[in-house]
C-alpha cells in the first residue's frame, strides 16, 4: 500500500478501536509502527528537530510528526483524552499544518456509556456506525485468538522468541493496514513456528511499558540466556481474551486508564508465566516514567529501568546494567533452586 497517495489511509497515533476503521472501509496506519520500520528513523526525528521540536521532548512525538509529513498523511485519528498532553500538542500542530485531526476519548474513569458514546462518534465521523464496527470486531476474532496462540507459543512452548513476539503484537494495533493479509501472514508464521523446537531458557522475563525505540534491546536479552516470555502493551494492544462486546473490549485495554489497571495486568502475568524479572521500558521525557515506582512495587520480582531517548542501538552503560540485572536474576534463581532441593 501506497499510504500517502491511497485515499482509504487514516494515521493513528495510539491504538484505537480499529473494527470502526475497518467497518468504513478504510485503511489504518500506525505512525509508530511507520516511524519504526522507516530505514533512516533518525531522519524523522531530525525532521521534527529542524520544525522546531525540541530537542528535550519526547521523540516517539517527533518520530510521529516526522512519519506524518514524509509519508504525506493527510487523516489521523487523535486520542485526545487517554494518551500523553504531548499528543494533544502534536495534533494542534498537525492541524495547523493542513492535516485532518479527527479525536477519539478513551474516557476517565473507564465509564462504560461514555466510551460507547466516543466509539459512536468515531463511527459517525468516519461514515459507518457501532454496528457495523461491531460486525467488524466479530470478523476479526478469530485473527485475535490466533495472535493469543502466538503468544502463548511464546511463553508456553518457547517457539516464538520475545523479538517476534513483540514485532506481531505491536503490528496489532493497525494490522498492517490491511487485516486479511496480515491475518494470512501470521498464518504462515504460526505454522513455520510450530515446527520448531521448543526452546525453555533458564530466565523467563517480562518486557514493561510502552515499546522500546532502540532496536536490538530484546537481542541483548536472549543473547545472555534470558527469555523474553511477556511484552505487556504490545500484548494489550492485541486485545487479548473474550469480550462480549467492542464497548467491553476497549474497558478491558489497560494502556489509556489509571495505573492499577496496569498493574493487576502486570501481577497477573507475571505469576502465570513464572517470570523472574522485567525489564521496565521508560522513553526520556515521558510522563509514564513516574508509573515506574508503582511498577517495580506491585511486580513482585525484580524490576530494571531502561531509559533511551531516540532511535539507535543500545549504549555501554545499559549493556553493562542488563549483564549485571541478569546476573542477579540467575544468582536469584540458583538460591531458589538449592532451597528447593534442600526442602525436598
Ligand atoms: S512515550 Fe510517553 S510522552 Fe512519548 S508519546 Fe508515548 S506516552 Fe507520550
């Protein structure tokens, strides 16, 4: 697909409910998943740099505003009430800019009438109605049941690595623009990884918070024999479980609500599939750094903070604070285990 030049394109910035999109017809994009797959990343952010972003400001922010501009984006579906106050800037200046903002609320306190009544609106303004995006949603359930087999052929069979993992999940939230293909690729993949062998690493880890912009950071991990078994929003943005309707699907989503939310997401996962530590993504200049303390409280096992910036390959440092984290998990692990044999 041709984004800039298709006419069906809409930019979305954040994941929303896309059954409304697709129930009108239209093509959705992800501007993180664009930003992130462009070859030269740098470049957008550099773009957004010399609109006169500055240069302390979140650069998922820039990376977006960069996509949007070189891919010529003419639509984008705006979360303005669930998402950071640095979008909400970010769409007065796309606005401004001659692109057509249209909102989206997720609403506070994850009041059930209202967000029926954002999703109506959304279908409204896109020409279709909650109807037919409900339609939509129960088309597309068989294509999210099958991104939950992928992930539990991530963390139950381990023949799915936390890169891939990751790469699927995040891809969920536009389907690749086009949700039939992307439904027939994953089908390839599932089949493929099916015949591989199941592969158990002594450490089983969680990867936290939004995904990360530098790229080879789930490499680092699995490189030195930890497993990454659970990538927390990606996995949210996947819609996992059953809902009994869009309204109910888009309350049980953690990301735009309060904390504990999270949190009980993240208890819950965290014993289920026996993870002995998470990694915490944090990105400069983001607001969610603050939910870090409540993170690394509630997890129940140890918990690194990461922090980058801008696109690029890990640093030194965090190369140095990852070895060191996995040294502390396997030392935790082996005490568990002669603790184990000794109570035995
Ligand atoms: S990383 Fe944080 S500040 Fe940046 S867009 Fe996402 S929520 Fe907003």
């Amino acid at each position: 697909m041709d984004v800039g030049r298709d006419p069906r394109t809409i930019g979305i910035t954040s994941t929303i409910p896309v059954e409304v999109v697709f129930a009108a017809g239209l093509a959705p994009v992800d501007l993180n998943n664009l930003f992130m797959t462009h070859g030269r990343r740098r470049s957008l952010v550099a773009a957004a740099e010399a609109a006169g972003f500055p240069l302390n400001f979140c650069a998922w922010i820039k990376g977006i505003y960069g996509a949007c501009k070189h891919y010529s984006i003419q639509r984008v579906i705006g979360v303005v009430q669930g998402d950071c106050s640095n979008t909400h800037l970010l769409f007065e200046i796309l606005e401004e800019e001659g692109v057509e903002v249209v909102p989206f609320e997720y609403p506070p306190g994850r009041d059930a009438s209202r967000l029926k009544a954002s999703i109506e609106r959304l279908a409204s303004t896109l020409g279709t109605d909650l109807a037919s995006a409900e339609a939509s949603r129960l088309q597309m359930q068989p294509l999210r049941e099958k991104l939950e087999t992928l992930d539990s052929m991530t963390w139950r069979e381990g023949r799915v690595t936390g890169r891939e993992n990751h790469l699927w999940l995040v891809n969920s939230s536009d389907m690749r623009g086009d949700r039939y293909r992307y439904e027939t690729e994953l089908d390839l993949f599932l089949a493929e990884a099916a015949g591989r062998p199941a592969n158990h690493a002594p450490l089983r880890l969680g990867f936290l918070g939004i995904p990360p912009i530098v790229d080879d950071i789930y490499e680092a991990l699995e490189q030195r024999g930890a497993q990454v078994v659970f990538n927390e929003f990606q996995r949210q943005f996947s819609m996992p479980g059953a809902h009994r309707c869009i309204v109910e699907q888009y309350l049980t989503y953690t990301y735009p609500y309060r904390t504990a939310l999270r949190l009980a997401d993240i208890k819950e996962e965290t014993a289920k599939r026996k993870i002995d530590g998470h990694v915490h993504y944090v990105q400069s200049f983001c607001y969610r750094q603050l939910q870090h303390r409540a993170v690394k409280k509630a997890a129940g096992v140890p918990v690194l903070a990461l922090e980058f910036d801008r696109p690029g390959r890990l640093d030194g440092r965090s190369i140095t604070r990852i070895e060191a984290f996995i040294e502390l998990l396997e030392a935790r692990r082996l005490r568990a285990v002669k603790r184990g044999q000794e109570g035995s």
